[in-house]
C-alpha cells in the first residue's frame, strides 16, 4: 500500500494551538465504520450515543516534563587542559533535548538540536549543573542515546527543569497551564513522552453518568512516544520501520477483555495507543499458542509487560477493539493508517474532508471521532 493512499490536505488554521477552556466542550463526529455514515455531534453527548455495556478501555500514561534546554559540556575524557578550554567554548552553545524513549533508569533516547554537532561521549549540562547527560549512542534524524547523571531523582529534576513536550505542530511555547491541560483526568504511570490525546476529553461528570448507564472502565498503560509523529518516509507502507512502545496491561483489565468477549460486549478503546497495546498483545498470544492449535479468535491480552511493535494499517483484521475514541490524525502518519485499517481509508478519508469544511479542531487539542 502507497503511504499517499493516506494523505490530505489540511489548511494550518485547523490545528488546534490551545485546548478550550472546559474539556468535554470538544465536538464529536461520529463514523459508522460499516457504512461510512457520519453524523456531527459533541463530546457531551457520548453516553447518550453508547449502548451502556461497553468496556471502555483507556490509558493511564502521564506524560513527563520531557524537553529540556542545556548547554554544551565539552567531553568528559578530555584532558583537563583541553577539556577546560572546550568548557569555555562550549558554555554558550545551548542545546535542546526531547526525550522519547527509556530504555533504563538513567538512559533515554532523545532528538538532540542541533545534534549533528554533539559526539560520542560529550555531555550537555542542565540548570546549575544538577543534571548532566553523556552521549553514548547516535541515529539519524538528531536521534541521540543519552545517560543521565544527578544529584537525586530524574524525576524529581525533570519537575524542575523539564518543559511540557507539546507536540510540533503547536506553535508556540508551553505554559504553566499545559503541565495540567496535557494530562488525562486518567494519568497516573509518569513515563510518556505525549499524551493520549483521546482522553483528554473526559471529565468526572462524564465518567459519572458512563458508569450510571453501565459502561465498565477499565485501564492500561502505554508510555506513548514521540514516534507517534514522526512521519511514515518511505513510499510503501509495508517498508515502514515502526517505532516501539512499552506497555503493561493490569490483571484486572485482562480479566475484563475476556468477561467482555464471553458476554459479546463492545470494547471501546480510548486512543490509538490502547488500540495498540491491545493488539499487540493479542497478536503475541496468537504467536504464541499457535504451535498448540489454539485459534487466533481465542487469543486475548495477556497481563503483564511488554513492547508494541505492531504495526496496524489497512487490511488489518483486528482481534479486540470494536469501538474507537480518537483524536484527528496527521496525514501519511501510522495513527491515520491505524484508523484507516479500523474504519476503511476512504470512509476516512470522506469523514476527514467533512471535518475540515466544517470547521472542526484538529490533533492533540483538538476535536474526537467516534467510530463504531
């Protein structure tokens, strides 16, 4: 499949810049993924539209301060003459981290700008020198691995010095009010790079009255990475090198998804990033029980931890999401061939096109589709 079979055009003034003031104000189109039907409506008005069985399965990442601004430290392997020398070249020349991906307790990966200038083992100095972090890996793209030393816990520095990682397309620079306002009513596992857009929708009144209909919610936690922006580069979906994300899935979800299956009940994912945990795990359970006969129908998430690796786009058969709660996608992104392969690329592409005549706010700020 071409990745232009997954472009459109979208004018820039639709890209959401802020999040309105009360969060459950978004409008809602709603896409009858069998006929391609569409209706506008408001987020308000999503446990009116649900049946009141559903397994509403959403994700509880938090998204952590994860772009910081430093400066070039020289390399720490110098001699101290010459490395005295770097330091006072090095102390004006700010550098800029995003933190992607952790791979251990000190070590991430990162886009470092400008990383064409940053080699292997020099370090860049955060704050009064509280945290400093060494170059121990380089990729393409300003990708950079980083270990990170400090005098106490990442975490805690990062409260201090880290910014709101808002996405690319929000031009301009995050405030104090985004540390609250990119976060989920739902966030509770710090680690994620982005937030779960889907959910930022959801207040406690709209939880009160899904729960006094009947709907179930249940959770997962998928540390969402700044791959979910990144572009698909090549021509042919097929060739795309898609990027990994840890997930977990509680014991209690689990066991859920199978009484939800057992009783024929919709399970309405919030976000492509559950979409993707369970899916991903799915798709690991049919690997591994196939040698035993056991058919790929029966397979359900497992608990526990693992990497989504899943790559989902058209042609997909999916194994336990029947409903989906998503935000508008980037053209030719893995999200848009996510959603393409759940709904169908021209059913869509039409509601797509409808969305943006009429008005509607798009990516992480922005207005949700309901597909069902």
């Amino acid at each position: 499949m071409k990745v232009s079979d997954i472009d459109y055009q979208l004018p820039r003034e639709r890209i959401a810049q802020r999040p309105l003031p009360d969060r459950d104000a978004s409008r809602m189109l709603l896409l009858n993924r069998q006929t391609g039907a569409w209706e506008d409506r408001r987020f308000q008005e999503l446990p009116d539209l649900l049946r009141g069985d559903e397994l509403i399965v959403v994700n509880a990442a938090r998204v952590i301060p994860a772009r910081l601004f430093g400066r070039r430290a020289g390399i720490h392997a110098q001699p101290p003459g010459k490395q005295a020398r770097l330091q006072r070249q090095f102390l004006s020349a700010p550098i800029e981290v995003l933190l992607t991906r952790q791979l251990e307790p000190s070590v991430w990966e990162a886009l470092v700008h400008p990383g064409r200038k940053l080699p292997m083992g020099e370090v860049v100095a955060f704050g009064d020198g509280e945290l400093e972090a060494e170059v121990i890996g380089r990729g393409e793209y300003g990708q950079r691995t980083l270990r990170f030393r400090s005098r106490e816990d990442l975490h805690a520095v990062l409260g201090r010095l880290g910014h709101t990682p808002l996405p690319p397309y929000i031009d301009r620079p995050d405030e104090s009010s985004d540390r609250e306002r990119y976060q989920t009513l739902f966030a509770r596992h710090p680690g994620a790079v982005a937030a779960p857009t889907a959910g930022l929708h959801f207040t406690e009144r709209i939880l009160d009255r899904l729960r006094a209909k009947g709907s179930e919610i249940c959770e997962i936690n998928l540390e969402v990475g700044l791959g979910t922006f990144q572009p698909i580069r090549c021509e042919e979906m097929e060739q795309h090198p898609m990027h990994r994300e840890n997930y977990e899935i509680p014991e209690a979800t689990a066991a859920a998804i199978a009484a939800a299956r057992r009783d024929g009940r919709p399970v309405l994912a919030v976000g492509t990033t559950v979409v993707r945990a369970l899916e991903d795990a799915a798709e690991k359970c049919a690997a591994r029980f196939a040698e035993r006969g056991v058919p790929a129908s029966e397979c359900l998430p497992a608990v526990g931890k693992a990497e989504a690796e899943l790559f989902i786009y058209p042609d997909y058969e999916f194994r336990v999401v029947n409903a989906l709660l998503t935000n508008f996608h980037l053209p030719k992104s893995s999200l848009l061939a996510m959603v393409a392969a759940f709904a169908g690329r021209e059913h869509i592409l039409r509601a797509y096109r409808h969305a943006v005549e009429q008005g509607y706010r798009f990516y992480s700020y922005g207005d949700c589709m309901l597909i069902r």
